[in-house]
C-alpha cells in the first residue's frame, strides 16, 4: 500500500497519541543543534517501519538520515517521505542493511524488519555500536534472545523494546495497583490475545520481482521458492507472521509478547519466567501458513501465580489481573472492579513504575543519557521467551517444565532442541 505524505503524518501522529501523547506536543521537544541530534537509521521500511519512522522524525532532537529495505519501492517511498518532511533531498538509500550500520556517522538504528531478522540485524547494529530500537517480538528463538541481550551488554549499548503499551498512562497504573497489593494477593491473570490465520490458496512459485532482494529478505531463514503470500500481499497482515520458518510461535508471541509484556511488568518478573507450561491449539491442516490458530495456554509461575493465555475465541484482548480482593483488566484502556480501585492515589511509599509518555521519546531520551530504557533486552527477552515456549508446548502437545535460571527445560532433550534453529549461511548470533 502506497503511503501519502497526509496518511504518513496521521499515521504516526495517532501512534503517539494511543501512546498517551497529544500530536501537538509532539513537535515541543527542544530544538537541537545538528551536532546534538541522534542520527538514526531505519532498517524495515514496511508499515510498521513506516509508522515509527513518522514518530521520531517528530523530535527536533534525532534525525532520521538513512533508510534501507530491501525492496527498492518501499525504502524510495520511505525517503520520499523523509525529505518531504525536512525539505531536503538528504536521506540516503540502502538495500543491504550492513552498509548502512558501517557509517560512522549513525548513532541508532531502528529495526522493523520480518521477526527473522529481528536479533541478527540488531546484533550487526549493536556490533556496530549503534543503539538499538527493535520492534517486537525480540526474538524468534529463546537462543536468538539471550544472544541479542549478551550483545547489549558487551557494548555498553541502550536497547528498546517495541512494547508501546507499557508507554500508557493506564497500564501503567495498572500494574502499579496489582504491584501495591490494591487487589489483595494476587492469584491469577488472563490474557486474551489475536488468533492466527489460515491460507489453503494454491502458492506456486512465481518470479521474484524486479527491485526486490528476495535472498536478502531470506537471509537466515531456510531457502524456499518466493510466492507473494510468502512474503506480502496488499491489504493483508504481513504473511510471514503465520508462516514458522519466519516466526516459531507464529502471534502467540508475535502479538502476545505486548500482553505477556504486561503481565510480567504487573508481576515484577521482569527477569524470571514461568516453571511450567501447557496448553492446547489448533493449527492449519494445510496451505502455507502453518502456526497455531486458536490456542489455550497455562503457565506456572514460582510465586504461585497462573497465568491463562489463549486467544480472543475464549478471552476478551487484553490482560486481567485476579487478586483475592478485586480485579483490574487493561489493554490501553482500564476497568476495575471495584471501580473504586480507579480513584486510588498513591502514596510517597508506594511503588511508582518508570514514566514513559511515548516509547520513541523514551529511546531518545536514553540515547543522549545513558539511561536505561522502559523495555530493556532483558525484560524484552523474558517476555518474548514465554510466547516462545508456549508455542513450543503447543507444538509438542504436552505440559512442559522450564527451569527459568537455566533457560532450559527440565530433563527434556526434544523441547530443548527447539530452544534454537539453524540459520542459513553465512547468518549467525553466536
């Protein structure tokens, strides 16, 4: 879908506002010397891609300078774009993502590319010693992830998630009545989170496009002849989501993560994960998209918590926390009961949660001090891990044990082989 310099600027001007910011404040942000600007990088110039891009190029103290996709029509229109913006010919071009990541002159990089690419590009980033924004899920192996997250370390570098929600007003008050004990002990949570989809259409293969790297898009994936279902289709969700060989868990952790995201804020188990999991899903009988459809997932938590996770057939979208004296569901929005819990005012000793008004800013803001951001990778990592050992169970068909110090499953060699999968030459993370 071809995007307008109009439909560009709502696009992420309604970004910033679900993310509890105005579109007028978006342009207050100081003005800054161009020496004092973070030069950023966009790899993925898809939607997403796209619309991030529109949220940063809002801040008078970061620069987008550099886009790279590798389809030629997709990264022209995202310069397009860019220039139009700045009223200049000045963003450069890029169909390979290392030439761009090699300018010196490149402080972050943002990556929206498939769920594939995720880890290895932002490790080439983070190698490169650029400060990385990754779009969600973090990873699509549990290995992939504890890779990205060794990679931040060793560069003393700052990473952000792409878990917006947590950058709500409301979630966040959320998880700061269950992390006060407003809800009493807390028991139970259950997420309702989007279905997978079905495709039992034909997909012969086809010619590769002309101005479309198809290998490059490939990149670590196993190689497989190109359909346009493999890749995109206009006016439907992305169809790699759905397709294994470029996201494991299909969307219970590649829309999930946001969900489970929260519910681990909630928890304060940021650093931890479940001991068990198991579940139940049904998955396509044929055609190319072969991850789950509809699911439904228990995990077990050390503190005694459940975790329900299934899809939104069974639960509504969004995360509810059970407490021995109320409830609180949130997704954005906010609901309570009783609804004499959405009055509560905290106090000086209270747990106050980190403030973020929108999660580009919060990046940015980072990147210039060096703190730590709302969604680190060890928080983005622990969340993913368990959308992607809930897939693991469901494609196995039985209940699981994970050991989350570890990162491994208790005396279970077949579930710990699908910990990690084999990237195509000459992709890595080791």
């Amino acid at each position: 879908m071809r995007m307008t310099r109009r439909t560009f600027l709502g696009a992420s001007a309604m970004a910033a506002a679900t993310t509890g910011l105005a579109p007028r404040a978006m342009g207050e942000t100081p003005p800054a010397a161009p020496s004092e600007r973070v030069a950023l990088g966009v790899i993925g110039t898809g939607g997403k891609g796209t619309q991030g891009m529109g949220v940063f190029l809002r801040h008078t103290d970061a620069q987008v300078v550099a886009v790279c996709d590798v389809e030629r029509g997709a990264r022209d229109q995202a310069k397009a774009l860019v220039d139009d913006f700045y009223g200049n010919a000045d963003c450069a071009t890029y169909r390979d993502f290392r030439e761009l990541l090699a300018r010196s002159d490149i402080d972050a990089a943002l990556i929206a590319t498939p769920d594939h690419w995720h880890v290895p590009a932002s490790i080439y980033a983070l190698d490169a010693g650029k400060d990385v924004y990754c779009e969600k899920p973090l990873s699509n192996t549990v290995r992939e992830g504890r890779a990205l997250v060794e990679a931040v370390q060793r560069n003393n570098a700052i990473f952000q998630h792409g878990t917006q929600l947590r950058s709500i007003r409301d979630v966040r008050f959320a998880c700061e009545l269950v992390r006060n004990g407003r809800l009493g002990e807390l028991k139970r949570i259950v997420i309702g989170s989007p279905p997978g989809l079905t495709c039992e259409d034909p997909e012969p293969p086809m010619p590769i496009p002309e101005g479309f790297d198809y290998d490059l898009w490939l990149g670590p994936a196993p190689f497989k002849a190109y359909t346009p279902r493999r890749v995109k289709v206009p006016g439907e969700l992305p169809c790699w989501y759905f397709v294994s060989d470029y996201s494991k868990s299909g969307w219970v952790a590649g829309y999930g993560v946001h969900d489970i995201d929260i519910a681990h804020w909630g928890m304060g188990v940021e650093h931890s994960g479940p001991v068990s999991v198991e579940g139940e899903g049904v998955f396509p009988e044929k055609g190319l998209y072969d991850t789950v459809t509809t699911y439904r997932l228990e995990f077990a938590y050390p503190n005694g918590v459940t975790l329900e996770m299934t899809s939104t057939d069974q639960n509504p979208h969004g995360v509810r926390f059970e407490g021995t004296e109320g409830w609180v569901f949130t997704r954005g929005q906010i609901e309570a009961e009783p609804a004499s819990l959405l009055e509560t005012q905290f106090g000086p000793d209270d747990i106050r949660l980190y403030e973020s008004d929108i999660h580009e800013r919060n990046f940015i803001e980072c990147v210039r001090s060096r703190r730590e951001t709302l969604t680190p990778a060890e928080t983005a990592h622990r969340s993913t891990t368990v959308g992607l050992i809930g897939g693991i169970a469901l494609q196995l068909g039985r209940k699981l044990h994970w050991n989350p110090e570890t990162e491994r499953f208790v005396d279970d060699p077949e579930a710990n082989a699908l910990l990690s999968c084999p990237m195509r030459t000459p992709w890595d993370v080791a």
